[in-house]
C-alpha cells in the first residue's frame, strides 16, 4: 500500500524519463523532416525540370536527360536529315553552298575527308563547281536503329542511292550509297544562323539543336569502322 502513496508516486522519474523520450522522438522526426525538404530542394536545383509544350497546346513538366543521353529516333533523324541535306543540290544550290551550310553538322577533324571522299565517290557532284541542269537527290531506303559504342556515341547503318540528273541525262543515274556513319552528342550547338538566312540554314539550325555530329562514314561492309576519321568511306 505504501507504493501508491502521493509522495512516492511524485519522486518516481519514470514520467520525466517518459516526456523527455517523447520530446526527443519529436525532435527527432522534425529533424529528418527537414532534412528530407533540404535533399528534395537539393535534387531539384541539380537536375531542374522543364517545361514542355505539347502539339495540342497542353504543357508537361519532364525530367533532363543526362548530357550524352539521345534518343534513338532522335538519332537516325539526325543523320538521315542530315545526309539527305548534303546530298541534295542543284545548279540553283549548288554544292559549294550546300557543303558551306550542312557540313557545320561534321565534325572538324573530319570535313575535309568527308568532302573529298564524297567527291570522289561521285565525280559529276564537283563541290566547287556544277554543270548547269545538274542535279543531285539522295534516296534512304534504310536507316537502322543507332547502336551505342561509346559514351555518346553511336554508329547507324544507312542504305541509300544517289540519284544524279545532268543538263543531257534527265533519265539519270543511280549510285549506291550504304555507309556505317559515326556520330556523337556534343555539348553546345554547332550551327548558327546568319543574318540573311536561306531555308537551307534553317533546316541545318533545326538539326543541330539535337546536340550530335557525325565524325566518321565508313562503308556498310567495313568490320574496322571506328572513330578514326583515316579509316574512314574506303
């Protein structure tokens, strides 16, 4: 009986012991509480989200892909857009300017090559000069889905045939055109747009917002294709 009486219940600690475990436990979960908003502000100021406007005039906030992440149709559009371009030209685009304008979409190391091996390729498709009546139509057949060789790299498989109309051959001619072509992302665009912008510019600025270059093309049947340019349209 003497256990129940007021002055002993009184110098018992087990209520203090009991508030102050709770108080704890409060502060506890408010500091992971707050620790939890500062990580989520964290994540969000190191990877922001955008907002994307949609065909049918809705808006949706998405992710940012990592900086060398593309996707694949991204990918084969980049290099049929981009191959159909260059190789597309007439007396009234003649190539000089084609290359001019497209070739920003090559990579530096590589556009020399690429316009000789080109030239070669077809003789009659001079890039500094042009038979007047002449012209010039590349025709994809084919583009396969990108395979990753690399960190933001990528190698595609395009069929296609050129199909080359001079001033007294308007029946023309076909010349095959099936390259293993090499690209990568890069970080900043390459294109610009100057002030007296023709349709042609636009149309390369459109594909360069994609971030991507081509860096080599080799032919379809080339077992070596690499990211060497000298190995590159044998």
């Amino acid at each position: 009986m003497q256990l129940l009486k007021p002055e002993n219940r009184k110098n018992s600690p087990l209520p203090l012991l009991a508030v102050g475990t709770f108080g704890l436990h409060v502060f506890t979960l408010l500091l992971l509480l707050f620790h939890g908003s500062m990580l989520q502000q964290l994540g969000r100021q190191l990877t922001p989200q955008s907002i994307v406007q949609l065909v049918d005039g809705r808006t949706i906030t998405v992710d940012p892909e990592p900086n060398l992440e593309r996707q694949p149709e991204a990918i084969r559009r980049f290099v049929g857009e981009t191959m159909s371009l260059m190789l597309t030209w007439s007396d009234q685009q003649p190539p000089p300017q084609v290359w001019e304008i497209t070739s920003q979409l090559v990579a530096d190391n590589f556009k020399q090559k690429l316009k000789s091996e080109l030239t070669n390729l077809n003789p009659d498709s001079q890039f500094e000069n042009v038979t007047r009546g002449a012209e010039n139509v590349l025709v994809i057949q084919k583009i396969s889905q990108p395979t990753q060789i690399g960190d933001g790299k990528w190698k595609v498989e395009m069929f296609a045939n050129q199909l080359v109309f001079s001033g007294y051959d308007r029946l023309g001619k076909s010349i095959s055109f099936n390259k293993q072509i090499l690209v990568r992302a890069i970080d900043e665009q390459a294109t610009t747009l100057p002030n007296a912008a023709l349709p042609l510019h636009f149309a390369a600025y459109r594909l360069g917002e994609a971030r991507l270059e081509i860096y080599n093309v080799c032919d379809i049947k080339d077992k070596n294709c690499s990211g060497n340019p000298n190995q590159a349209l044998p």
